[in-house]
DNA sequence: TCTAATTTTGTATTCATTACAAGTTTATCA
DNA sequence: TGATAAACTTGTAATGAATACAAAATTAGA
C-alpha cells in the first residue's frame, strides 16, 4: 500500500500545521477560512465566503475574511483572481498554476490546465515575470449544450 | 509612394468616421476620449482620462467618462483591463491582442507581444472562448536597471 | 497567574462605479 | 425654417467593495 500523500491530501489531513510553517498562527477562523477554499474550488467572493461560514461560526466578521485572506495572499497560499471587474475573486495557490475560463452565461468560472512557459516571448526576458495570469472569457460546455 | 494606411493612421486621421462606421454617434466628448486613449497607450483609469481632458472641455463630466467608456467597450472598440483590483483601466483593442505586464514597483502597465494560439489545450477545445487576457507580474527593465 | 502581543470584531470611512433625473444638443419632419 | 422627439451630457445621490481604526477577546510568554 502506498502512504505517500499528495500536496493536497497533505493539507486536508492538518491544516493548522500547515499554517503554522508558513509561519501563520493558526487560529479556527483562519483554519475554517482556508478549509473553504480547499474544498470550494470555484473562486468565492468574500460574501461568499463569509456567508458560508457565518452559519459556523456566528461571530465571524466580514473584516476577519478580508484580514485572514490579505494575510493568504501576502504569504503566497492564496492567489487573488482579477477575472471581473466588481469583486475579487480568490483561489488556493497550486505549485503548477492554472488559466482561467469565465463563461458568460451562467457565470461560473473554471480552471482550464495552461502551458505557461510556451506563453513566454523574446521581449519578455528583459523583464523579471514573478507572475503570470491566463484568463479566457466565452460558453462553457454546459451551457453550449443548453443552448443547442 | 504607398497610399495605403494602416489601421492607426486611418483612426488617427478621421477618429469621427470611425466612430460612425462603428455605429457610434461622434460626439465632441466621445471623440476626444477616444483620441486620448489612441495617444496615451497607458492603460489609464476613468480618473486619468478625466484629468487629462477636464482643462480643453471644462464641462466634462466623469459620468459621461464611464458612459462613454462603456459604450466603447460594448461596441468592442476598447478593452478592459483588469490587472489591478482596485481601478479598472482601458486599452484600445488592438486586432492581434497583446499581453500585459505590471511593474511592482514604477506601477506602469507595458504591453508585451504574446503568442495566444500556443495557450490553448485539448481541455479547451469543449469550451467556446471569445476573449482571452494574458497577464505579467514582476519588475520592468527600467527598475532592474535602477535597482542594480 | 500576570502581562504583552496578537487576533478578532464592529463601526466608520473611503472611493470606484452606477442610478437617475434634469438639462443640453442633435436629428427628423412638416 | 421651426417644432418635436430622440440621443447625449451633466450633476447629484446611491450603492457596495474594501480599508481604517479602535475596542474587545484571545493567545503566548514569563
Ligand atoms: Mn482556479
Ligand atoms: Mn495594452
Ligand atoms: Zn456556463
Ligand atoms: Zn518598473
């Protein structure tokens, strides 16, 4: 049998210790805010965010949401989406990276796999690129077939 | 000699035409917007744009800024660019589409060359995409050079 | 346990964007 | 040309995401 976990699997199991080697003390919003956006991989708002976990925990402030997820952002354990223009959007950070799909219709926005290197250009190697963002805008499958 | 224009030179001669020609009523306000965005190619905010134009037409309004961008936008003749979560800022849309790159410490947005087709994966392929955005993170030639 | 540091919370504030209605300009037609 | 409607512009009010700030609560260290 194989005990090898996986990144993901990894920081299922224990949050709280995860947190804390980024050297963030791991405290229950924080950890609940983080298991959130581990098992809701659909880019949430703030609002939603917080109306998920208000149910929870009752004494949760709007302001810890957007506190807890600047910390993320900050310490590169959550990646900020700019896909619309109103409200950001957030996402766990992966090691490999992802584009971007938001579907026009019915709003949802997916991850589509994205070969970043091939995206690279002569002119960008006088730059020094710590990031890069792929976004694509159209239908998803879904609604394509709804459509039809 | 060659007569032909490219497309810039032919918007920069007759801004109002185009207009027309994109179904847009070339309004003195329109117009010069337009003609801003055409010759600062800075990706500005409503709040540059505004600034700039406020002193050659002191009855501006940042109302008719968004109006007008908006209809721009709609009507496909310009790009939103949403690098940054706070302000949007706006591009004419070029034919061939470029990437965008944000420079962490002079702020300035530059535009870079990117090959889109090469982005593109078979997961794509279900999805029907109308627009796609490329953008860089990091620090421009300019501060590297400074910073060295 | 006592005390300082950190985190959370609620409220007030900022500011980009939109909503709306009134004023102004432009187009249409007799 | 002059009247009338349509389109556009403007100013102000409203919305709402995000931040600022200070007090309350929790946690860590001695
Ligand atoms: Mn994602
Ligand atoms: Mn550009
Ligand atoms: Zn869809
Ligand atoms: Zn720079």
């Amino acid at each position: 049998m194989n005990t090898k976990l996986d990144w993901g699997e990894m920081m299922d199991l224990n949050i709280p210790s995860f947190l804390r080697n980024q050297g963030i003390k791991a405290s229950y919003q924080r950890i609940r805010i983080y298991e959130y956006l581990m098992n809701n991989r659909t880019h949430p708002t703030v609002a939603e965010i917080y109306n998920a976990l208000i149910t929870d925990i009752p004494s949760l402030s709007k302001t810890t949401v957007y506190n807890t997820l600047n910390l993320f952002v900050e310490k590169e354990l959550v990646e900020e989406v700019t896909i619309e223009g109103s409200e950001m959007r957030y996402d766990i950070k992966d090691p490999e990276g992802h584009g971007h799909f938001k579907c026009t219709q019915c709003h949802r926005i997916f991850d589509v796999p994205v070969q970043i290197e091939k995206i690279f250009t002569d002119e960008l190697s006088e730059f020094h690129v710590q990031a890069q963002f792929v976004h694509f805008v159209g239908i998803c499958p879904d609604c394509l077939k709804k459509n039809s």
